[in-house]
C-alpha cells in the first residue's frame, strides 16, 4: 500500500485560505468516506483535526474543514492564523488489512 | 482527559528486540468501542501505522511489519505492548501509542510519543 500524495508545502498570508490535497485511489480514499486529517507541530505529537472526511472534533476551530471528490480528499484552512503553521497528514482506511495509510505530510506556512 | 504515555528504551542495539508499553489513565482500555495501536514516524519522516489491538485480544498489524511485531495487552494494568524484533538503524523513530476508535479508523487521542534508536 503506497503512501497518499499531498503537496510538500503550501503557504499563506495571515487571514488567506490555504488548501492542501490529498491523492490516492479508489482503494483508499476514493473507496471509504474514512479520511482524517492530522496537524503536528516540531516535537509534539499529531492533533485529530477533521474524521469522516468532513467532521470537526469537538475544540477544533470551525476554521478547518474537509471535503472530498473522487479519489481526492482536501483540508482547507481558512482565516490562517499563525498557529497554524505545522505539518499536516492525510489518512485514510484502505480495507481490513490495512486501516491507516498515511499521507506525505505538507508542511503550512504562515508568511 | 484520556492520557496515553510511553515508555522503554530509548536506545536499542541492532538485531535485538524493541520492547515499548502504552500506559492509558482517564479511560478503560477495556472498552470495546475502541482499538488500541501503535505509529511511528522516522526523524524527519511522516507516520506509519504498525499494528492495533483490541482488549479481546484482537490484532492487526501493518504486512511490512507483520513478521516481526506481536501485541499485547494488559487489562489488569490498563497497559499494551509492542515487541519489534531484529531492528535495524531503519527502524530509529518517534513511537506513539494511540486510542483508535472501532467504527470510522480515525486516532482520537495520541501519546506523547518516545524516540527509540537503534544504534550499537
């Protein structure tokens, strides 16, 4: 199971809109509405930010928010904010054997 | 507030057995609406699944992996384990443990995660 493909980095101004994708195939994120979404900063462990594609955990601002369209899913930040700078991971299932693959990482930042 | 805390060697020689345990406090690791897993992530490198667990003893684990991890729990303890045997300088990572919800494969709650290196 190859790992999903997201963009190295992306960047914004404070208050911009950034999008960061997520590609894989109809095997994985194409085939399950089971993407999540994952931000980590230096040193610190990953953050559930968006589950089920689209669902916002309870504390996690209303700024984040999923979407997906075929074998793409997206997390788009809007109102960027300082804090935002980190990486971001993709995960989807992909079946029974296995559940969690993971993204390339994108790396946010706020210029 | 769940909390999931690591700990093991932080240094492991190659060929030998890496052996790390998930402490769980603020919940029951015998809840059956949640798995239990382990990640880890190379220096610089993005996350990987290595394999989950369920308290009825239920596993699954990543198939590059398969041949040398097993899991385990400790219900008594509200502790699970990870063995990773025959390591390399490859497998030099931040290892996390994790609650993994049964019904939509996400990770809820992470641990704060513990840097093992295999290095002789």
């Amino acid at each position: 199971q190859s790992a999903l493909t997201q963009p190295r980095s992306v960047s914004g101004s404070p208050g911009q809109s950034v999008t960061i994708s997520c590609t894989g195939t109809s095997s994985d994120v194409g085939g399950f509405n089971y993407v999540s979404w994952y931000q980590q900063h230096p040193g610190k462990a990953p953050k559930l930010m968006i589950s089920d594609v689209s669902e916002r955990p309870s504390g996690v601002p209303d700024r984040f928010s999923g979407s997906k369209s075929g074998n793409t899913a997206s997390l788009t930040i809007s109102g960027l904010q300082a804090e935002d700078e980190a990486d971001y991971y993709c995960c989807s299932y992909a079946g029974t054997y296995t559940p969690y693959v993971f993204g390339t990482g994108t790396k946010v930042t706020v210029l | 507030q769940l909390q999931l805390q690591e700990s093991g060697p932080g240094l492991v020689k190659p060929s030998e057995t890496l052996s790390l345990t998930c402490t769980v406090s603020g919940g029951s690791i015998s809840n059956s609406i949640y798995y239990w897993g382990w990640f880890r992530q190379p220096p610089g490198k993005g996350l990987e699944w290595i394999g989950s667990i369920h308290y009825s003893g239920i596993t699954s684990y990543n198939s590059s992996l398969k041949s040398r991890v097993t899991l385990s729990i400790d219900t008594s303890k509200n502790q699970f384990s990870l063995k990773l045997t025959s390591v390399t300088a490859a497998d030099t990572a931040v290892f996390y443990c994790a609650r993994l919800p049964v019904s939509n494969y996400k990770v809820d709650y992470w641990g704060l995660g513990t840097l093992v290196t295999v290095s002789s």
